[in-house]
C-alpha cells in the first residue's frame, strides 16, 4: 500500500432505489475529487449482493490527521453535496489497518 499503516474509512451508504444507476455514474464522475488528494491511497466502491441499494465505499489514507484536513476541506465537502441527493442515508467507520495478509492468488 505504500504506507506501513494507512487510516481507512468506510461509508456505508444506502442509496433512494431505483437511482443506484446515477450513483455509480455520478461517483465514478467525481472520485478523482477524492483521489487526487496527495494524501489519498485509493478508494473502491462496492455494491452490496443483498441490498442492491446500498454500497461500500473503503478509502485509504495515509493518516488520520490528512484525512480530517480533507474532510473539512471545500472540495469535499462540494463532493458530498452532489452525492447527498442520491442518498437515503449512511453511515462511517474509521481505523487504522494494523496488518494486510496477501492472498495466494495475490502472489
């Protein structure tokens, strides 16, 4: 990951059905928002198999104190708002990735 432990956040986030479509395009439209940070080491968006409505969002910092900068920041906060429509509701946990186990089919 480049960086021994990064901060991680993950947004669980339950879209208004039947605009699921708009979601995807929506964040994939405006993720380099987020991606471009210098702090920033990737993010994933992840649909759930059970609840076609609702997704994961995982993002991967290099601390918690770059991340709270970009939280506040103006950027990010116009990215949520273009995402706040779509949402339903959500909710976020945060931590520090202790250790990463590589998978065999990693290798």
């Amino acid at each position: 990951m480049g960086h021994p432990q990064p901060f991680r956040i993950i947004l669980t986030m339950h879209i208004h059905p039947g605009r699921e479509q708009e979601f995807e395009q929506t964040w994939l439209r405006i993720g380099d928002g987020v991606t471009s940070h210098p702090a920033n080491l990737g993010q994933w968006l992840i649909r759930s198999e059970d609840e076609p409505s609702t997704y994961l969002i995982i993002s991967d910092w290099v601390d918690e104190a770059q991340f709270r900068e970009f939280e506040q920041s103006p950027g990010h906060l116009e990215h949520r708002k273009i995402l706040h429509p779509l949402r339903a509701s959500g909710s976020m946990v945060t931590g520090t990735v202790l250790t990463h186990l590589v998978g065999a089919a990693a290798a």
